[in-house]
C-alpha cells in the first residue's frame, strides 16, 4: 500500500493594489451621519494611493461616503502638503483597548495633491 501524498497549499496571501505605507499624520475627514453634516480629526495608521486606515474614536458606519484631508509635514518643507481623497468606509473594527475604532477608506481615484 503507498502512502497518501498531501500538499500543502502556500499560505493565502492578500492581493494588494497599492503598496501600504506605515504613517501615523493628521487625517481631516468629512460625512454624513443621519441628517448632519460631522467633521472630524483623527490618525492614520497607513496610507495606500487607494485609501487610508485612520483611528478614530468616532464610529463612520461601513459604507458612509466620506471625503477626506491628510495633512502631510515634513521637516525640510516649506509648507505641509495636503493630499485629498473621496470614498467610502470599507471596513470597521473595534479596538480591543480602549473607546476606538480602526476604519478603513477606499477612495474611488487615487489620493493627491490639493
């Protein structure tokens, strides 16, 4: 009797569209919450061309449109560069410690330059 052959699959790896860069800057997003217009600051925790993960102690429902500003300062500048997108708020997830949330934004075009 021969032994039973098994394969091991390679690991399942997440396919990317655009390379994610670790950067914690000052992240102004706006949206709507019912009827009202809300405006607030938060924190990213990475940036892609396609979006940005913010933490954010206010919860933005999963699909709220939202546009946003990220305030980008660098110690040689001149001035900060703010980089501007729109989209809508793909994924939520509690932080285990603390009141805070992770949301993640895929804007419909690549993030630039105002």
């Amino acid at each position: 009797m021969r032994p039973q052959q098994t394969t091991l699959d390679p690991p399942q790896v997440e396919a990317r569209r655009y390379r994610r860069f670790k950067l914690a800057l000052p992240v102004h997003m706006k949206f709507v919450s019912g009827a009202t217009g809300q405006e607030i600051e938060t924190i990213s925790e990475n940036i892609s061309v396609g979006g940005v993960l913010v933490r954010s102690t206010v919860l933005i429902p999963q699909h709220t449109a939202v546009t946003l500003v990220v305030d980008v300062h660098g110690e040689k500048a001149l001035r900060p560069v703010h980089v501007v997108g729109e989209g809508q708020v793909a994924r939520v997830e509690k932080v285990e410690a603390g009141a805070a949330f992770l949301i993640a934004v895929e804007c419909n075009a690549p993030l630039g330059e105002r």
